[in-house]
C-alpha cells in the first residue's frame, strides 16, 4: 500500500514513524523534512496535492497541516475517488474561522465560554469592559496556534488589539485545566484517541506568549472515563452528526467545574500532541486511517499502551517572535540513544549537516512505566541536544504529576 503525507513538521514525522512500522507500507511525504526523508520518500509541491497522489499512485492520503483542508484539498480528492483523511470544505471552516466556530457551538448547544464577535476596535473594547479581567482575544482565521491572547489587564489588551487583525472573538476566561480531546471520525463513527495535554506558552509555568505549542504529554489519567463519555456525548458526538464529519476532530478543552467547555476546534491532529499519541500507540493505524477513509470505523478500537508518553519541543532563539535559521544541530544520534525520539519539525540540510529551518526544531519525545519517567526519559533526550540560542521549557508533564499527588482533575 501506497500512504502519501502531506506536510513538513513534528506532527508530519511522528504519523509517517507510525505508519513506517505497518507492513507492506510503501511512503511518500509532500514536502517532508529530514526526518521524514529516513522512511519514505518526500516529494517536492510541485502541481496541485491530487496530482502529487496521482503522480506517486497513491492509495491513500492523510492531510497534516490545516491550510489544505480549508482551502478544500478533500473535496478535490473525493471528487476524484481517490481515498484522503480529512474534512471537506465546508467542516473545515470549525478551525479556518473561529466565529464560524462559535456560532456552530451555540447553534449546537456545545459547551463553550459566553463572548462575542467584533470588527473593530472600539467594540472589542466595550466587550472588554463588559467580561472584565482577565478576557481572551482571538483572531477569526487561521493564525498557527498563535493568534490566541489572554489579557490580564487593560495595558495586555490594547497590546493585543495592537497584533490582532481583522474580526475578533472576545470572549470570557475559563478556569480549569487544559484538554487535547482528538477524535478520528468517517462521518458517523468515531474513535477517541488517547488524551493529551498541550504546553502553548513559550516559558515555563505558562508564562509568555502563545505558541504552536512547547510540548505535550499522552496519559490515560488526563481524563476519567466519566469525563470522557460526556466530552464523546456533548462535544464530539454532535459535532460529526451535524456536519458529518470525517478525519480527525480536535476539541480543545478547558475541564471547568461545571464539566468540559470547548476552546476551540481543529480539524487535524494536533501537534506537538500527536508525537506523544504515536509513541504511545500500540495499534497498528494504518488500517483505522484506512477505514476512516472508507466510511468504516464502526469496528476499529484502538490499542494504548499502558505508560505515558512525554513530548519537548526545542525552539530556536527568538520563537514564537522572529528567528534565526541554519544553526547547525547536533547530538540528535546521541538523543536517540538515550531511548527518546527525536521528530523533526523545523530542519534542513545545510553544508555543515542537519540545521535549524524554523521556530520549533525537535520534539524530543519519550515514553516510560510512569509519567516521572517519561519526563526524565525525554529530558535526557534533550540534554544531548544543542544547536546556538535553542530554548525549551523545563516543566512538560508537571501538571500531570501534580494530578497523581492530588489534584481532582481526571478522577
């Protein structure tokens, strides 16, 4: 079987890592990265997507970045009978505009923060006064991961009115903790994958500005069954009835005392989340990808192992603002053989060997009989990593560890 990829970065490499074990799997990767270039070939974008597939005959295709799938790169496909993961057009605009978003939500009855829409400064500043402090700002469209601010204050606000373009979503500040709840549907069906917790901020104890995210951690005790039946019952499940949806539905969550609220969607698979997903997938997803692609997921159930799994990301100096490129790395063999894998995410090969390509490098990634373990597996990982001016937070899991000495979330 023939699998093409589409995309360049951590979350691209982790899939075609996991794919690569399947057998009898020939891969391709459109554009891929270094990483990627190991296990497959990767093909340059030169035509359309459909006529990449076409070109490298391929049985299947699974959509990585967002971008294609709101600009319609399944619907293309599907016209062509050709088999892809992924939303058409039209469900993709739940992550292509945020308004979009919530008006779905409240149209469905989804649980989700109060807020409003606004175009124009002086109305995104009486909403400002009407939810008081702290208030979340959002830009409607595609924006990386990067186009979320939480302002504390009046002077925090104005700074994010200052960045922001275009109609914004203001809406209230949800206490809880954090949820990356992904699903893989065929527009009826659908099968939960393991939850995740996400890091957005760029610096340890979530402070700094957001970013496409610093790292993740896979862990069964993130969520309680009872918790997940009601995110499966009141978020997910109505979501792919409504739009029939098909691919993989991203619900991030804020788990408040009064039961899960939806922050946003994404209509793929997150990254840095789905490096800790694969590492710790015990199923072979080549034929679950397969039969969400045909309409035939009613009977797949995948299989998880039983220790977590642990995600970093190393960042170039400068990310999430402007940064550097062709830093030269090193030490990623001597990571590898610390037991952690290294995905490449931001990479290229320069005179000097493999460099740094964009803002987030590696995700040093890792998995253990417990959560401590898997941290110090992936920090060991990182440890023999470096490449001029990188950074990384210190604290990926941490949360997770607070969970087992006593906190209530996911009991």
């Amino acid at each position: 079987m023939r699998i093409l990829v589409l995309g360049s970065g951590g979350r691209e490499h982790a899939l075609v890592w996991k794919l690569a074990q399947s057998p009898g799997v020939e891969l391709f990767s459109c554009p891929g990265n270094p990483g990627m270039q190991a296990l497959g070939k990767c093909v340059p974008p030169a035509g359309s997507y459909l006529e990449i597939a076409e070109a490298v005959g391929a049985d299947l295709t699974v959509v990585g970045p967002e971008a294609p799938l709101v600009a319609g790169v399944v619907d293309e496909f599907r016209a062509r009978g050709k088999r892809i993961v992924g939303p058409d057009r039209n469900a993709a605009q739940l992550e292509g505009s945020k308004i979009y978003a919530k008006y779905f939500f409240e149209q469905r009855n989804i649980p989700t923060a109060a807020f409003v829409t606004v175009d124009n400064p002086a109305d995104a500043r009486r909403a400002i006064e009407r939810f008081g402090f702290p208030v979340v700002l959002k830009a409607d469209g595609l924006a990386a991961g990067k186009g979320v601010f939480v302002a504390q204050d009046s002077s925090q606000a104005e700074a994010a009115l200052a960045t922001l373009q275009g109609r914004l979503v203001i809406e209230e500040f949800l206490s809880g903790e954090e949820v990356s709840f992904i699903a893989l549907c065929d527009g009826k069906d659908v099968v939960p994958l393991a939850p995740t917790q996400d890091h957005k901020a760029v610096f340890d104890d979530d402070k700094g500005p957001n970013t496409g995210g610093m790292g993740a951690y896979c862990d069964s005790s993130i969520l309680s069954e009872v918790q997940t039946r009601e995110v499966l019952n009141r978020v997910i499940y109505p979501t792919v009835e409504a739009m029939r949806f098909t691919g993989f539905l991203y619900a991030g969550l804020m788990m408040t005392a009064g039961g899960p609220k939806v922050l946003e969607f994404n209509v793929r698979l997150g990254d840095p989340e789905t490096q800790p997903l694969m590492h710790r997938m015990a199923s072979d997803f080549v034929p679950a990808l397969m039969a969400a692609a045909e309409g035939n997921l009613a009977s797949v159930k995948l299989e998880w192992r039983t220790g977590p799994s642990v995600c970093v990301v190393m960042a170039s100096p400068g990310y999430p603002g402007s940064y550097p490129t062709g830093r030269t790395i090193h030490g990623v063999e001597a990571a590898e053989a610390t037991g952690a894998k290294v995905f490449h995410a931001g990479t290229r090969f320069g005179p000097e060997g493999l460099e740094t390509s964009g803002g987030r490098v590696l995700g040093v990634t890792a998995s253990g009989s417990n959560l401590a373990e898997a941290i110090d597996r992936a920090y060991a990982g990182v440890r023999e990593i470096r490449f001029e001016g990188m950074h990384y937070r210190r604290d990926i899991g941490r949360k997770g560890l607070q969970r087992y000495n006593g906190s209530t979330v996911g009991t």
